[in-house]
C-alpha cells in the first residue's frame, strides 16, 4: 500500500534512511529537500506491506509526465520482491499519466567492478518492470553521468528529445536542483 508522506516525518525518513540509501551527490541537500516539500515540487510515498514501512519514493509531475526522484527499499527488504511489488503499485498509481522517467547511474562509469554490478542490476531491475533506458542522451546530475529510463505507462515510448526535454522541465521546476544536461552525444 503506499501512504502519502506526511510532511513532519520527512527530517525522520531523510536521517534515517535518504542519507544512508543515497550518496551525498545523488541527493538534494536536507534544506533544500524540505523547502521542496514545503513548495509543494515533489511528493513523497511510503510503501506499507503487513502494516510495516518498507521503503519510499518521491515524485515530481509536470505536464503529465513523472519524474521517479528517489525510489528505495529499506535495507531489510531488499532482495525479497518488495521493490518489484512496490514499484507495480506505484505505476499503477499513476497510470493515465504520459510517462514515467528516472535516473539510473551509468555502469561503464562505475569505479569498482562491485559498482558495476550493482548499477547493471539496478538497471535490469527497472527493465524488467518495463523501463527502457535512452543511452543515446548524455545527462549528468550532481556530477554523476546517469542514463534516463522511461516507462511508457501504455503510450507509445516518447522520442529522446522529448525526455530530454522534459527532464529539462523537471529541473528547472524544482530550481536549485544542479543540472548539466547535453542532450545528445553527436552534438
């Protein structure tokens, strides 16, 4: 079941468990992560199962497109389909909408081959659950090069520039998020 994250338990879940689930370059600043919440840019999700927290994910919309910001199991739960179950109810969530995107780290830029692997499966996870990544943008945020993954949510798969653009859009939403986008290699 996901339960909208109640604004009084965002200090709790970024101490807890985003400042551990997330290196410091991968995610916003505690501050400027609350101001957002505050502004209204993005909206946070917990995922209940048997009346127990099992992980959280934030989402920012714009002109019927959805950035998937964070999504993460707790420590716990991972490796047990929680994430597979959580991620079907979160789509199903927003079904109706244009697409959903996210970011996933690039592995031939991984430092260690146990990075690597961990990104490759990352990667084969969110494809299994119907992503397909655009390897053809060259995007960055936070100084980490990322590839854009996008479910479709039943439409016909948007063309690369339309994701690049609308990652563009989500940024320059929730401004004072660093971005460096070019969106394509040959240009």
């Amino acid at each position: 079941m996901l339960r909208p994250l109640e604004r009084d338990r965002f200090r709790e879940l970024y101490r807890r468990h985003i400042d551990r689930d997330f290196p410091a370059d991968e995610r916003p600043p505690e501050k400027m992560f609350a101001d957002g919440l505050d502004r209204g840019l993005y909206t946070g999700y917990i995922y209940v199962e048997d009346d127990e927290e099992r992980g959280y994910a934030f989402l920012i919309e714009r002109s019927g497109a959805v950035m998937l910001f964070l999504f993460a199991v707790y420590d716990g739960y991972r490796g047990r389909g929680v994430g597979t179950r959580f991620m079907r109810e979160l789509l199903e969530m927003i079904r109706g909408r244009r697409c959903i995107v996210l970011e996933a780290e690039r592995p031939e830029t991984a430092e260690t081959d146990e990075e690597r692997t961990v990104r490759e499966k990352r990667i084969g996870f969110y494809e299994r659950l119907g992503y397909t990544a655009y390897r053809e943008i060259d995007y960055e945020v936070y100084h980490v090069p990322m590839w854009l993954m996008v479910h479709p949510l039943g439409n016909p798969l948007p063309p690369a520039r339309e994701v690049a653009e609308a990652m563009r859009g989500f940024y320059s939403y929730a401004k004072g998020l660093p971005l460096r986008t070019s969106l394509f290699r040959e240009e």
